[in-house]
C-alpha cells in the first residue's frame, strides 16, 4: 500500500544548513521500500526550493512548495505561481495550511482558486483541512471538514489531503488514534461522494519517531504530515525509517 511522509519545514532553513540535512538523512533513504512504497516529499521555503532541488536529484526524495498563488503570474509582488514551482522541478504543492488560513486569511474561495492552479501547473495538490479547538467544541468538526473539502470537487488527478486539527499542531498533543482514523475515514468517504474517486488521506499534528509506526500501520491514514520533528535531519529520518518498516 501506498505511503507518504512529508516535511513542512516552515519557515525555516539556510542554504548551508540544508547541504547538512540531506547528506545526513541520506543514510536513512537506503530501504528499497523507500524507493518502491514510500513516497517522502519535503515542502521547503520557495527560496531554496531549487537548492533542495539540486540536492536530492540522485535521492528518493521529491520536493513541494508551501504554497501557490491563485494567478499564473502578474503585478503581485512577492508571490510564487504554481507554473513557477513546476518549472524548477516541485511535483507537490501544500495548500491551505492552518497558518496559512489563520494569518493570511484563506478561505475556500482563494483555496479553490489555489487548487486549480496546483493542477493546472501539474502539480499534486496537498489541501491541508482541520478544526479548531473551538470547532471542535462546538460539535462543527464534520461540518468544517465538508466546508473545506468542497473545494476539491473539480479536481481530477491525484489528489493528497492532510488532516490536521489545528490545536494538534505544534503542541505535543494528538487526538486519541482511534478518532484520528476515524477522521481520515470519513475525510476519504466525502471526498469519494464529492467526486467519485479516492483520495490519499494523510494525518498531521505532532508527528514525531514515538507516535509514527501507529499511522504508518494504519489501513485508514495513509501517510503522515510533519512539522517540528522534520526540521532535524535524525528525528525525520528515523521517521522515515520506522515507515519504511511498517510498510
Ligand atoms: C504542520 O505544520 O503541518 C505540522 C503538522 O506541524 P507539527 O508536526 O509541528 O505539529
């Protein structure tokens, strides 16, 4: 079966640094089902997306923007279009990230534009969705979930979604297993009435080496989203490692 683990490094990295962290994580690629079943992304800055680029072209290891604007190009000073990921060699691209949402006020209008133009640069898009605490709360989680997912009705080649509550990530805390499958379940079964087709569904939110082999496991997750435990060569590529095992 088909795995994912993805880094979303954030804003964080330099140039130099990022030549240390794949010569380290080189070691942990060695697993002839990293190449054949586990497929390992990582969502750099755009700004060293193309380092990334260069670095990995012997490696298992495909690279994602963070984000994508929802014209081709034009007068939007510091933005990056899909096109332009897809030119420099990015295969994936993260839309609708938490923060994203919460600090450049996304919302499914300017998210659905962002998915089209993902897809019509040939990019995969990862649409990240999730409640909040207060969603969750209030009993709207399913409701918010429909919202964000709509989105993807005019969608038509694969297609990656991240589950990922916004009180989850960052904090160390997790929802109980059993919810988190049940989540990706019903994530799965609304994208399937929403278009007729399968999805991968993903799970993030303090992902880290202890809690990884569970989703790994998992028939209902079908990969993993990872922040802070990304940003260090050793603790994501022994991350990588145990999915490789579990797979
Ligand atoms: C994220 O930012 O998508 C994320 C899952 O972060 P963390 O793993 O740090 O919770």
């Amino acid at each position: 079966m088909k795995k994912y683990i993805i880094a979303n490094w954030k804003m964080s990295g330099t140039s130099a640094g990022i030549a240390d962290y794949i010569a380290c994580l080189t070691k942990y690629l060695t697993n002839k089902r990293v190449e054949n079943e586990l497929t390992v992304i990582i969502c750099a800055p755009h700004v060293y997306l193309s380092t990334l680029k260069d670095l990995t072209k012997e490696l298992s290891i495909s690279v994602g923007g963070q984000d994508c604007h929802t014209h081709t190009k034009g007068a939007f000073t510091g933005e990056t279009s899909a096109e332009m990921l897809a030119d420099i060699g990015c295969k994936y691209v993260l839309i609708g990230h938490s923060e994203r949402r919460k600090y450049n006020g996304e919302d499914e209008s300017i998210l659905k534009n962002k998915v089209i133009m993902a897809q019509n640069a040939g990019l995969i898009p990862i649409l990240c969705v999730g409640e909040s605490l207060v969603e969750r709360e209030q009993n709207a989680t399913l409701e918010v979930l429909k919202r964000q997912i709509s989105i993807l009705d005019e969608v038509k080649g694969e297609t990656l979604i991240a589950y990922e509550p916004d009180w989850a990530i960052g904090t160390g805390v997790t929802p109980k297993f059993n919810d988190i499958q049940t989540m990706c379940n019903t994530i799965a079964s609304e994208y399937h009435k929403l278009t007729g087709k399968d999805a991968y569904i993903l799970y993030g939110g303090s992902v880290n080496a202890e809690n990884v082999l569970d989703f790994m496991q998992s028939e209902d997750v079908d990969g993993v989203l990872v922040g802070k435990a990304s940003l260090l060569p050793e603790s994501f590529g022994k991350i990588i490692e145990i999915g490789a095992q579990a797979n």
